[in-house]
C-alpha cells in the first residue's frame, strides 16, 4: 500500500486573503496567522470531548473548529479543544447565561473568546468541506467549515431578537447551546474521573449536575423551557 501523502499546504497569502476577503474576517496578518474575536463573531471553548457530544445533538451550530495542543511540556498535559463560532458580544452574556441555567461555576471546561480575543485561523477547507485532521504542523482545522456571505450574520447562535431562527431556521439559540455545551461539559468530566484520568491540571470541580443538566437529561421536573 502506497503511502499516504501529505495535504498540500495552501499559501499563507491565500489563506489570509481566503479569510479577509472571503469572509471579510478580520485577522492578525502575522504568522502564525490568527483571527480577530469580537469583530464579526465570538468563541465558544470546550474540550473536544464535550465538544463531540454537542455536535451529536445540535446538526446546526455555524462554523466549528478543532484547535490541537501545541508543543512542548505544557501543551503535552492539554487536551484538544472545540471552538464554536457563536454571534460577536456572545462571550459577554456566556457567565450571565451560566449564572441563569444554575450552572455557576460547575462549567469551568466551557469558556469564550470575544472582544480583544484571537483564536488561530485554521487551514482552508478543502473543496469547501472540513479538510478532516489537521496536519502536523497546523494548530487547528476546520469540522464545519464556514460559508461565505453567511456565517457572520445568519448563521451564528445569538440570542435576542431572532434567536433561534439562524439560517434557514437551523441555528439554535445561544442559551440552548450553553446549557447544551455545559451539560456535555460537566458529563465528560465525570466520564474522565471514572475512567481515572485526573483533571488537576484544569481545575478540579464538584461532580455533580445543576438543576438545568438534571431538567435536561430528565431527572426533575421541568419548571422550564431549555
């Protein structure tokens, strides 16, 4: 068997063109090449694991990312993250939104990036669609692509007027999509402590559900609509 070659790795002047004039993204316009959070759309952060879960559950949420720990020591220790492109002021509301569903501090695995914030531009989508893993030398690659001319404005979970409506009416709303991401959150983190993999290099947390996971996966009465 033949073996399997390296993707060919585009320009670094095609992919910064791709994201500025594409989708009209604003960047760093420095190598390694990072986009700008807070302009046309925040982050949410979560680990890949959670992460999975979520996409299982939610088909539509705008553009994804899989950002791969870097090297050395330190990034050894760290797990690979999932970053969901949500609307531009997103990351503002994320500890209101928490504090709301009763989440508090339990969800400290589910984070956002916004205004001030970068994340690392991923490698180009190849013919449009995810371009699967990342290379070895690529931090991060897209899961679902963006499309340009509608993942800033019409695709992106918000929350507001016209939540929930998206593009095409498949976005779900931004507070759906937080009690979704912490809930898997806190899941795969008890999943980690049963299967004996330590978490004291992210933070320990109690491993219990708040009140909106438990509505969630049913196991109290509902007294509201997630």
């Amino acid at each position: 068997m033949a073996p399997a070659l390296p993707r060919p790795r585009a320009p670094r002047a095609t992919v910064r063109r791709w994201y500025e004039e594409e989708l009209g993204w604003a960047t760093t316009g420095t190598q390694p090449l990072e986009l700008l959070t807070g302009v046309r759309f925040d982050v949410l952060e979560m680990p890949a694991d959670a992460g999975g879960a979520v996409l299982r559950r939610v088909p539509r949420t705008g553009p994804v990312a899989l950002l791969r720990p870097g090297g050395g020591a330190k990034a050894a220790q760290d797990r690979p993250k999932l970053l969901l492109l949500i609307a531009a002021g997103g990351a503002e509301e994320l500890p209101g939104i928490l504090d709301w569903l009763e989440w508090g501090t339990l969800a400290a695995d589910l984070t956002a990036r916004g205004a001030g914030g970068r994340m690392p531009a991923p490698a180009l989508p190849s013919r449009g669609r995810a371009s699967g893993d990342c290379g070895p030398r690529e931090a991060a690659g897209w899961v679902r692509p963006p499309r340009p001319g509608y993942e800033a404005e019409n695709s992106l979970p918000t929350t507001g007027i016209g939540a929930g409506i998206g593009d095409g009416g498949g976005a779900p709303d931004l507070v759906r999509l937080v009690s979704t991401a912490a809930t898997e959150c806190h899941r795969a983190r008890l999943v980690r402590a049963r299967n004996g993999q330590s978490d004291r290099a992210y933070g320990d947390q109690p491993l219990a559900f708040s009140n909106a996971s438990r509505m969630s996966a049913g196991t109290r009465p509902r007294s509201l609509t997630l």
